[in-house]
C-alpha cells in the first residue's frame, strides 16, 4: 500500500504533464529556383504571294526547301526541325459600287497567299543569333515565338521542392509556438500545381530588313517554383 501511495502523485503529474492532441495545422509553402536557360525553341517561315494558288505553293516550296537547308547548314538536326504551320488563304479586294438592287459587290479573289513555318529547337544558345540572322537573310519573313526553355529541369524541381517544404515547415513551427503547442505527426503532404510555363520573346522580322550582324539574344534567367500544401497535428500540454 505504501508503494502505490508513492507512485499515484508522480503517475498523476505526468499524466497531467504529457502533451494532448488539440487539433491540426495546415500550412501552404512557396519555393523557387532560378537558371539560365540551355534551349531556346523558334518558330520561323515563310509567307508567298501569287496570282494563283498553285504559283504562291511553288515559291513558297521552293522558299521553305532553302529555308530548311539553311538551318541545317547552321548545325540544327533534322530531329530538331519540325513543320508547326501550314496555310493556303485567298486575298479578296473589296469594292465600294454597289448592284443596280443597292446592294454591295461582293469581294473579288485577287490572288492567295501560302505561309508554312518549322519550329526549331536550337540546343546551343550561343548559335541562336546566327541562325535567326541566317535564316531571315535566306528568305524567312516571319520569326515569332522564341522561348527559352531548360532541357532537363527535374532537378531545378527537386530543389524548389525542397525549398517549399522547409517554407510551409518555418511557418508551421511559428504558428505552433503563436499557439502554446508543438507540431506532431504530419497528417498529409500535397502538391499545390501552379504550373506556369515561360513566357516567349516575341520577335518579327521581314527579309528586306535583314540585319548585317548576328541577331543580338540575352537569354537572362527562367523560375522554377513548387507549391506545397502540409498539415501536421497539433499538441498542446496540460
């Protein structure tokens, strides 16, 4: 009896002590990582005007066929060069007579105009403003849509990753302690997807206008982000 006397009081305060689940805390965690950019995507072609469809198609083959040789020439692999546009389109003039009823002349086919253009992954950046240069110089009149890319951002991903977890954590342990409670088990760990793709240069050229030089490109720095949404149980002592 004497022995249980003693051992209730010291069982009792740790009872009293030990911490007791109180409820949960979710918090949301942002990580980013920047790079500088290794691949750089252009979409480049070439627009033909003729009196007929079949004339416009020709120069425009023939435009195209050169086109493709050029950025071949250039060090771009075949694998790297890919159709992304095709269009045949008629060019109407409008008139302002009208019909003996009053009502307006219909439109008039005055030719048709032929546009195709590739998209190029160029894989080396520092050859990017030879070939923009070269291809305009050979005959490419339009250039839109260049936008560099990272080939391989698994890792930039991880690292973010990483940085999104220790954010969401800090701000849990501060909340926690804000509280007069510890964090406890984590319950559950969601990816946030804020997917955001970079956003392309827009750059347009015509062939008559063809610099002398290589194009000048600053290819600067790309962001990598993650999201994180953790929730962990929170304790508190008695």
């Amino acid at each position: 009896m004497r022995t249980f006397l003693a051992l209730a009081p010291v069982a009792l305060f740790a009872a009293m002590a030990s911490p007791t689940l109180a409820g949960t805390i979710a918090i949301n965690g942002h990580g980013e990582v920047s790079a500088a950019p290794d691949t750089a995507y252009v979409t480049s072609g070439v627009t033909t005007q003729g009196t007929t469809a079949r004339d416009a198609f020709d120069q425009n083959t023939a435009a195209m066929a050169e086109l493709i040789a050029t950025l071949k020439d250039a060090g771009i692999q075949p694998r790297d060069i890919q159709t992304s546009g095709f269009s045949v389109n008629p060019n109407y003039v409008y008139s302002d007579q009208r019909t003996p009823s009053g009502y307006n002349q219909p439109p008039k086919i005055s030719g048709y105009q032929v546009s195709n253009s590739v998209t190029v992954r160029v894989r080396a950046l520092d050859t990017l403003g030879g070939v923009l240069d070269r291809a305009v110089t050979i005959g490419a009149n339009t250039i839109n849509g260049v936008t560099f890319a990272v080939a391989d951002p698994s890792d930039l991903y991880k690292q973010a990753r990483k940085q999104a977890f220790a954010d969401a954590l800090g701000n849990a342990e501060l909340y926690a302690t804000a509280a007069n409670g510890t964090l406890g088990d984590i319950v559950t760990i969601e990816e946030v997807q804020n997917y955001a793709p970079p956003q392309p240069y827009m750059v347009k050229a015509m062939a008559e206008a063809a610099p002398r030089a290589d194009v000048p490109v600053e290819a600067g720095e790309l962001t990598f982000s993650a999201d994180v949404s953790v929730k962990w149980d929170l304790s508190q002592s008695q």
